[in-house]
C-alpha cells in the first residue's frame, strides 16, 4: 500500500512539473545576433556601448543570446562571403556595423532576416532604405546624417586656422555619404569664399599619398571624411598628418582620443546605445519594416590640446569653452 501512494506521488509530481510554466529563460533558446562589421575590431571599440547596453536591457551573452561576430578586418571584399555565411547560420537579426559597405553586403544576402544598421551618412542614398520615415522590407537602423554637418566643420577648422587658405579634403569616392559630404562642402566652401581642394583614397593603401599630396598642395588644413577605411587607420592617419603637420578635423572622436587635432561628429555610443534598443524591439516582435531610422540628436566637439600644441597653434578660448571634451 506505502509502495502503490509512493509510485503515484513520484507520477503526478512529474506530471505537475512537465504542466508547470517554466522561467522564461528556459522556455526557448538563447537569441541568435549576427555582427557583421568592416572595421578590425569594432565589437571592442566604437561598437563597444552596442554590448553594454543589451547587458542593461537584461541580455546576458552566452546565455540568453548568442553573437556571430564577424569581421572582414577592413578589406571590403571578404564581406559578401561573411555575411553569406552569417545567413546561413539563421540569426534571429543581423547588426550591420559602420559605414554603408557592411549594409550592403547583408541586404544583398538575405531578404528576411531583420537587419539594423549602425552610423551610416546617408542611408536613402545608399539603397538601404525607400525612406527614413518607411524604412520597408526588413531593413532599418541609425543613420549619422545631419543637415550642414560638414560645413559646421569646415567652420571649426577656420576658427583654428583662420585667413581663408587652402583646405584639403581626404575623401573616399566608393562611399556613398561622400557625394552628398561634398556636396554640402562645395556650397559652403563657396558661401564663405573659401578655396578648397579633394585628394581621394578608396583603401588604406592610397591615403598615405593622398595625405602628401594635401601637403605639397599647399593645402593649410585637412577635412577627414567619415569611412569606415579611414576609421580603421585612425591612428596611423593621425600620424601621418602629425608629420606633414597638417592641422585635421574629424568626424568621430575616436580620432581625437589617438591624437587627433579636432573632432565634431554625431555621439557615436548613443548611436551603439540606440542600436541595440532597435534589436530589443525587433527581438520582442516588432517588425524593421515599423522602425523609423533614426537620425543623430547628440553632437560632440573634441579639441586635443596636446595636438594643438605641437601644431603650434593657439586655440581660442571660445572655442574651448563651446568643446565637450578637452583632451590636454
């Protein structure tokens, strides 16, 4: 009789245990997130705040998601085959890292998958999306555009540079945010009567001589574009302006923080920040297609002291006073 009650009670608490709702981390698999970035290291570096604020809206990696980090370490034509190879591992959404080129590439293989881009300039220009309002398909995420954004730099520039001299710019003709950067500088350039010069470099290779080439032009002072090649030789650009000694403003402040004269750019960790929130909705059922891209609202001015004095140049103090961040 004791046996025959023991075998019932050791059944029904099995019973009760399969009908029981389980903790919701057990209840399905870890979420699957594909990274496919151009940049060398980008999950460590500008991509960084991306991870830290999916740890805050309760993420935990390894746990209750999994990330494909892919990197094609800067050479752009690994990233059909990464992204390729990321479709196939059914992620449940893809982070397309800076610039357009990592976009691309995941558009162009897979139509399902939701995809969100990070700090591309001009995204409706670029294909990715019919609008920033209706993004469509399964494509959405933050764009670093801003109205008049490169001109506000080339203002900068002639705050530390003064006496309309030659400006350079070092641009890559393969982005499709140059043509609209450009355009936003020629019209400014000639609003102000400032004479201004272009040297291209469509890979790492070329911007050492494009860079001389600023120099022996006359050229007083250098716009560096935002690109993902550019951002990923930061340090040895800055470098090879420190030894033309070609006063240089930035767009990232990345560039600043390794010794970059000037930056002025959209808040790229808010961007990240804003990122993962945008996976958030996705993986808790909203659909890209809902998601309207976003556009930048936080800016940062970075001035770098140190830079400025080996330059030799005296930097105003309105212009210290109006900086986010002074590195001395």
């Amino acid at each position: 009789m004791k046996r025959r009650k023991m075998i019932a009670l050791v059944v029904c608490t099995a019973v009760m245990s399969m009908l029981l709702p389980l903790p919701a981390e057990a209840q399905r698999a870890p979420y699957r997130i594909g990274y496919l970035a151009l940049l060398p290291n980008e999950d460590a570096t500008v991509g960084a705040p991306f991870f830290q604020r999916l740890q805050e809206l309760g993420y935990n990696a390894g746990k209750t998601i999994i990330v494909d980090y892919r990197s094609a370490e800067g050479y752009a034509q690994r990233l059909p085959q990464l992204a390729s190879e990321m479709v196939s591992a059914t992620p449940d959404v893809i982070i397309a890292g800076f610039g357009t080129l990592a976009p691309k590439a995941a558009i162009a293989a897979t139509t399902s998958i939701p995809i969100v881009f990070t700090s591309v300039g001009d995204p409706v220009g670029a294909g990715l999306v019919a609008s920033l309002n209706q993004p469509g398909a399964n494509v959405t995420g933050l764009s670093a555009q801003a109205k008049d954004i490169t001109a506000k730099r080339l203002e900068l520039l002639e705050e530390l540079v003064p006496g309309k001299k030659l400006v350079a710019v070092l641009a890559n003709p393969d982005t499709p945010y140059t043509v609209l950067a450009l355009r936003e500088l020629k019209s400014a350039a000639s609003a102000l009567n400032q004479p201004m010069t272009v040297f291209e470099a469509r890979v790492v290779d070329q911007v050492a001589a494009a860079i001389d080439g600023a120099s022996r032009s006359g050229a007083a002072s250098i716009i560096i574009l935002e690109d993902p090649v550019f951002l990923g030789a930061k340090r040895a650009i800055v470098e090879l302006l420190a030894k033309a000694r070609l006063p240089a403003i930035y767009g990232p402040r990345a560039y600043s923080e390794v010794g970059g004269l000037i930056s002025y750019g959209p808040d790229q960790r808010q961007i990240y920040r804003r990122a993962a929130e945008y996976v958030d909705k996705i993986l808790k059922g909203a659909a890209p297609a809902g998601l309207p891209v976003e556009q930048p609202t936080k800016f940062e001015l970075v001035l770098n002291l140190r830079a400025a004095k080996e330059l030799g140049i005296d930097v105003p103090p309105t212009l210290i006073a109006r900086a986010d961040e002074v590195i001395e």
